[in-house]
C-alpha cells in the first residue's frame, strides 16, 4: 500500500487549502497530513510518497516558521527519496521571484540526495524570473491563488494523476 505523506507548515493558510485538495485528489491512497516544524527522519522512510508546499515569502524567501524545519532538513540522509514539490506564489505582484521558495527547497532537496519529481510547464503563466524554473518547466507544481484561483483544481488533479505515475 502506498503511503503518502503531505508536509507544509499548518501556519501557511493557502497552502493548507491546496495540501487538503491535493488529498482528496489522491482519493483511494493513505495521506498524511505533516506540519514541517514537527518533521522525523521516521517519515521520510515510512512513506514512499513525499509531497511538500512551500509558499513564497518576503521577495524571493521561505516563509516564516521554516528556521527549525530547514536544519532539520538538511541532517537527512535522502538518497533515493522521490519527492515532489508545489509552491504558491503570486505571479502578477512578485514577477522577478515567482515561486522562487520552490526554487530554494528543491536545491536543499537535491543537495541532500533527494530526487524531484512532479516537474510541470512554465507555459500558462506570465513572469520574469523564477528560481523554480528549469528551461522551460518549474520544479514542481505553481499554483497562484491571487491570479489564477480558477485553475487550481485542474491544476491539483492533473499534477496529482502524474504523481501516481511518477512516484510508482
Ligand atoms: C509579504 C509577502 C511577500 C510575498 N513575496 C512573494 C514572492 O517573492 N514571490 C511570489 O511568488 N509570491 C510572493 N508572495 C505571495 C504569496 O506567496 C501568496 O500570497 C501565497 O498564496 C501565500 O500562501 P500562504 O497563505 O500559504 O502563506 C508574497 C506575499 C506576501 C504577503
């Protein structure tokens, strides 16, 4: 059985909500819901399904609440871990940093062996730069709730369905 576990921190509102649509998208797996200041080493071998939301802060920076997770982050071992990323952010108020939090945790995600999946097209969304942006894909799914709320389900279902296949 697949066990999926969904980290972010429970202090981030918006994320909250697309970590709650991204479960219910994953309807017949187990998912759990993990607030990222209370992360164990325990999880990352429990779960072979690892998804974190990391909304953008502050031009360019991780949110708030993320001093203790990131260190702890950075003592695991996660070779072999696949883990997918989605980040918010606001394309149309922060152009030159959209998503760029996204950015920042898949480069401490790699540098600790880890292996991103759930990669998506920059092509529906208008910006000038982004840390997240790998040619012409970001690392992992954008959602933007200031601009383009209306596309978030489909957004969430479609990433969710590539999931399934990527994490197998
Ligand atoms: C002070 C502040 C700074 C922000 N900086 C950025 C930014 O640099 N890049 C970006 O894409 N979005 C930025 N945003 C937009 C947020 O990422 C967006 O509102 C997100 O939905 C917040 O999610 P949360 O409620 O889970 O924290 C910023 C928002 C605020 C309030």
């Amino acid at each position: 059985m697949n066990k999926t576990a969904i980290i972010y921190s429970f202090n981030t509102k918006k994320t909250g909500k697309v970590a709650q649509k991204i479960r219910e998208a994953f309807s017949d797996e187990q998912v759990e819901m993990v607030n990222a200041e209370e992360i164990t080493e325990e999880l990352f071998t429990s779960c072979n399904q690892i998804i974190m939301g990391v909304p953008t802060w502050f031009d360019g920076e991780l949110p708030n609440y993320w001093d203790e997770f990131v260190p702890a982050l950075e003592e695991l071992d996660l070779k072999g871990k696949k883990i997918a990323l989605f980040g918010l952010g606001d394309q149309k108020g922060y152009p030159e940093n959209f998503i760029d939090a996204l950015g920042i945790m898949a480069e401490i995600l790699e540098n600790q062996g880890a292996t991103l999946v759930g990669f998506t097209s920059v092509e529906g969304y208008e910006f000038e730069s982004s840390r997240a942006r790998r040619g012409d894909q970001f690392a992992g799914l954008a959602i933007d709730y200031e601009n383009q709320a209306s596309m978030n389900n489909d957004r969430v279902n479609a990433w969710v369905e590539q999931l399934k296949r990527e994490f197998s």
